[in-house]
C-alpha cells in the first residue's frame, strides 16, 4: 500500500502499526506551513513595459508579504488569448511563522499584494479582478534535521511488507519530485507483489505465514506465474499492465 498522505495523517495512520513508532513520531514531526494565493488581474497598459520571464522570487530577509510572483499570462499562453489585453499574475502569501497575515479577508490580502507588485514591477491602479485561494497547512517545511527524519520514516515503513510512503513531505515538495516518491513507492510495492512466495525477509509477514490478498496484504501469484503486474523477465522494466496479463 503507498500512503501518499500529508505526513500528520500519515503518521495517524501508521498508528499501532507494529514497529512503526519511530516513523510515526519522525511523520509528526513534519511541520507545515500555510498559504494563500492572490491571483490579480491587470489590462495590459497598466504595466509601464512588458513583463519578462514567468515571475520573481522575495527572500524572507526583504520583509515583504508576497513571497512569490508567478506572471501566469507569461507563463501558461492559454491564459493570454483567453483574456487579450490582460495580464493575470498569481502572488503567493505566507511564510512559516507569519500565518497572522492570513487572517485578513481576502479584499485585504488583495490589496497588500497589489500593493507589493506595484512596488515591484510599478503596475498602475487597481487589478481588474482578483480571487483569493487559501492553502491551509500545504507545504511541508525541511528544517533541520529533515532528512534524519525521512531515513526513520522510510526505514520504519520499510519494515512493514508492501507499505511505502510518497509525496512532498520527503524528498522535495515541487511536482517532479513528488513524482518520484510516487514511482519509488510503487516500485516497492511492485518488489514486495512480485517476490516469490515464501520468500525470506520483508516479504513474509510479521510471526510467518502468508499474506492473504483478503487482507490486501499479497497478491496472489497467478498460476504458472508472478501475479498480473509482475514481469516474467525478473525485471521491473516494462511498465505494469493493469489487471492484464504481463510479459
Ligand atoms: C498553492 C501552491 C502552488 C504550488 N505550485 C507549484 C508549482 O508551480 N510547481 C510545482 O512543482 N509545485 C508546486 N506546488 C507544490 C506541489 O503542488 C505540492 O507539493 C504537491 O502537489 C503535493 O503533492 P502530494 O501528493 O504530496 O500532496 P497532495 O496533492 O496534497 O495529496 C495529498 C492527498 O492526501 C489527502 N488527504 C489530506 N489529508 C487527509 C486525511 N486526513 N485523510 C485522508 N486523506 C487526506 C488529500 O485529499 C490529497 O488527496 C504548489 C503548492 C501549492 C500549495
């Protein structure tokens, strides 16, 4: 099974989980921060030159609220001929230990983020529109000690057969790296299904015996075989066929 949860409710979930305790506390102790994302709208003459590249960063030290800007016309084409004549930016707000700014309605955070782009890219009056979304607890923060935990949680989660662990809480919160948690975990998971039955080590459950697949616990080889997404080869190569016949 592949927990891809936020690692509180991951750590909840591993609750009770025979010889897990260590990960569950490492899990736990993942902190997370909250955001929330201001997406303005400006006509393009607004801009005193044409925006360039896809948005700027703001260190924590520059003491600005708006920590990131993304200029999503710039960035993703489809927005600019949707609206011609117009220019979208995305603003990010909110930093770990300054969730009190996310307190403010949304008219408020609009204005504050208006009021910093202007500041950077001297954009004249009011946005057309705006919209505010709010991210509570969605990023996962890497302080120190972050990859000692990680090395608890996989090496706590690694003792139980066919549990693997992915997402942003791990190796890196952008989208490729969460990816490759996510092929990690079914690689393992893959390992554990496809290993021969009575296989010595992670794949024999805790006190012997077998898994049952009732129990969701080990699939079943098939007769004559390993179990459908099992290569015949030995290898992991080919992509997993679902339900279907392998090889
Ligand atoms: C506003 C914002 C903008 C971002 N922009 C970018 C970007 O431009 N590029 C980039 O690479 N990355 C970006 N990221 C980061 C990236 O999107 C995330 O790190 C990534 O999507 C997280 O994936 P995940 O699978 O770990 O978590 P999620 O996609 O959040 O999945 C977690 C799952 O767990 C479920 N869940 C939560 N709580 C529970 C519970 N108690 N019980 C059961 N299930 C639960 C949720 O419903 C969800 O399905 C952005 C993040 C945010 C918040």
């Amino acid at each position: 099974m592949g927990v891809g949860r936020p690692a509180g409710p991951a750590s909840r979930l591993l609750a009770g989980v025979e010889g897990a305790a260590d990960a569950q506390a490492a899990l736990a102790g993942i902190s997370y921060a909250s955001m929330a994302v201001v997406t303005l709208a400006y006509p393009s003459a607004a801009f005193p030159a044409p925006l360039t590249g896809s948005g700027y960063l703001v260190p924590a030290v520059d003491g600005h609220p708006v920590k990131a800007v993304t200029y999503s016309s710039l960035k993703w084409p489809h927005l600019r001929s949707a609206e011609p004549g117009m220019i979208v930016v995305r603003c990010s707000i909110g930093r770990i230990g300054e969730e009190e700014v996310l307190h403010r309605d949304d008219a408020d955070l609009a204005t504050l983020a208006a009021a910093d782009l202007a500041g950077a890219t001297g954009v004249r009056g009011r946005p057309a529109s705006h919209r505010v979304t709010r991210w509570g607890g969605a990023l996962p923060q890497y302080t120190v000690g972050h990859l000692g935990r990680v090395e608890r949680i996989r090496a706590g989660v690694g003792r139980q057969p066919g549990l693997a662990v992915c997402g942003a809480a791990y190796d890196g919160i952008g989208i490729p790296a969460c990816i490759a948690t996510a092929r990690t975990a079914a690689d393992q998971i893959l390992a554990h299904l496809c290993a021969p039955r009575g296989a010595a080590g992670p794949d024999r459950p805790p006190g012997g015996g077998e898994w049952s697949p009732g129990r969701g616990r080990r699939a079943r080889p098939r007769r004559g075989g390993p179990p459908g997404p099992c290569p015949r080869n030995g290898t992991n190569d080919s992509p997993p066929t679902r339900g279907g016949p392998s090889g």
